[in-house]
C-alpha cells in the first residue's frame, strides 16, 4: 500500500472510522486500484472522517480529483485516482453493499 493510502487509512481511524475494508482492485479490472470502505456512526462523523483523510494527504500535497456528497453526507467518495475512499453512514453502506458489488476483490484486513 502506498504510504499516502496508509496515511488516509490512519487519518480515518483516528477519527474512528468503523468496520473498515480496503478492496484491492488490481486484479479486477477496475478504474482504481483500492476502495477503502468505513462507516461513521451519523452524517457529523461521516465529514470529520473525510475531512481528516483529506487533511492528511493534503499535507504530503496530494489533492483528491474528486469529492462528492460532502453536503449530505450519508455516502461522501474521495476520489485520489488510485484509491478511493467511501466513508458511508451505517444505513447507506447497507443499502449500497460495495463489499458485495465488488466480492471478487481481495480484501486487505485493516484493523485500529
């Protein structure tokens, strides 16, 4: 893993994300190489999580080509071109199941 996708997945945690996944993409011909999946307990922890993912990579310079859902917050996607972090509330990453959607890939066990 690159050390700007460990730096997000250590941002992330510190702000306790939960139940996180990182799906790694490579073998999947996919438009990125990972997914990191985690969950915040409501739409607050959900930006707090995204904001210090961003906050991380950006002091190393790297900026993410995409950020969308920020506002509403139940699903925010920041998009880094190689990765891609999805930061869910519990009900939208139940409804949307990219685990499932993607259940071919490896998963990379992340734990705090």
């Amino acid at each position: 893993l690159s050390s700007d996708l460990t730096a997000g997945i250590a941002a992330a945690l510190e702000k306790k994300a939960l139940d996180m996944v990182v799906l790694d993409l490579r073998k999947a011909s996919a438009f990125t190489d990972f997914f990191v999946i985690c969950t915040g307990a409501n739409i607050r922890q959900v930006q707090a999580i995204a904001d210090a993912v961003q906050q991380a990579l950006g002091r190393s310079g790297t900026k993410p080509a995409l950020v969308e859902g920020y506002d509403r917050a139940e699903w925010i996607l920041i998009d880094y071109f190689d990765f891609i972090f999805h930061v869910f509330t519990p009900a939208t990453r139940e409804f949307y199941a990219l685990e499932r959607l993607w259940g071919d890939a490896e998963r990379i066990e992340v734990s705090a």
